[in-house]
C-alpha cells in the first residue's frame, strides 16, 4: 500500500487533515514543519510549492487544500465509509464551507469590510447570510449530508469550531449543536491529543 504522509503544524488548517486521516484509520506518518523555515526549504516547497500547510501525500501523488485532502481519502479508501451517497449535499456544503464560509470567515477576522454595493463581487455576500443558509440547511438535519457522519461534516465541522473558538461566530445555537455533535467523535479526539502535544511549549 502506498505510504500516506502529512505534512503539518499544530497551529494550522492540519488539524482537519488530520481528523479525517484519523477517521480513516489507515497508517499515516506526519511530518511536522515550521513556519518561514522547514515550510519554506527547498525540500518542501518541491513538494509543495505555496510553502504551506496542510498537504497529503500517497505514494507520488500530492493533494494540498484541507478540503480536497477531505474529499480525496474519502473517494480513495471508500470502505472507511465517509464519502456520501447524497452526492449533492455532499459537495455542495464541503465547498460552500471551504469557499463561500471561509472567506467570509477570514474576512471578518481581518476586519475587512465589503460595502455594500460590492456585496454581489464575493461569493459569500455576508457572514450572515452565509451563516444563514447553513443553519436553514442543519435546521432538520444532524448531518450535512444524507443521515450518517461523512468527511463534508470533517471539514464543516472543524471550520466551524475554529471560528466559534476565535469569537467569529456568535448566537448560533444550531451551528454549535452540530459542532458539538461532529466533534465529540472518538477520531477528533484522537487528532486533537495529537495536535495538541505538539503544540509549541
């Protein structure tokens, strides 16, 4: 089988990759990297020429982008059972979280104001209203994609929880409910631990 390796640092988008390599359950190796140095040697940027973190590989091949990472192990080790046969929701949400959701996200940590009148160039128009059509779509649902846990709910999930952690997100009883409820999963705690003992001391 082929070797799968994640590159990483405690303090990064890695802790998704991580979860959902976690909720897989094959062997992973994980190679920790620095900041403006291991992340940015020649040794890695041949790997992965942004210099960044998270990045997956298996074998030669090479998947950045936490929610590709995502959605490449799902549809490659299909008996770990975290792809979705609810295909549209499935993709659907995973990216509307790691585009629309995230931008809005970092937007507003960043204080970057849109007027109004320019709402219609970004994908997101507000965080509100993005927010908005998440919690319409969770209102019946405890899973963003058909009626089992899949790797859509990893990445929503974890982008979610690292907003609501930074104060992003408040009176969102919905969106903390489903938090709650991905996240109390044995493999997230799993890859918290992990992520956490290499937490810098």
């Amino acid at each position: 089988m082929d070797k799968l390796t994640l590159y990483t640092h405690p303090m990064s988008r890695g802790r998704t990759a991580r979860w959902m390599l976690e909720e897989l359950g094959q062997p992973y190796e994980t190679v920790w990297l620095d900041y403006g140095t291991t992340m940015k040697a020649p040794a890695y940027l041949a790997i992965n020429p942004m210099g960044k973190v998270p990045c997956l590989t298996h074998g030669d091949r090479v998947v950045t982008e936490a929610a590709a990472i995502c959605a490449y192990l799902a549809d490659t080790f299909p008996e770990a059972g975290l792809s979705s046969p609810d295909r549209a929701n499935y993709f659907r949400w995973l990216f509307f979280a790691a585009g629309p959701i995230e931008a809005a996200l970092v937007n507003t940590a960043l204080k970057v104001e849109v007027p109004p009148e320019r709402r219609g160039m970004v994908g997101y128009g507000s965080l509100p209203e993005a927010l908005a059509a998440l919690c319409s779509h969770l209102a019946a649902r405890d899973y963003v994609a058909g009626d089992r846990f899949s790797a859509a709910d990893v990445y929503v999930g974890s982008s979610l929880g690292w907003a609501m952690r930074f104060g992003l997100i408040a009176d969102a009883p919905e969106l903390a409910a489903y938090v709650a409820r991905v996240t109390d999963r044995p493999a997230c705690q799993r890859a918290r631990a992990l992520d956490d003992a290499a937490l810098p001391a």
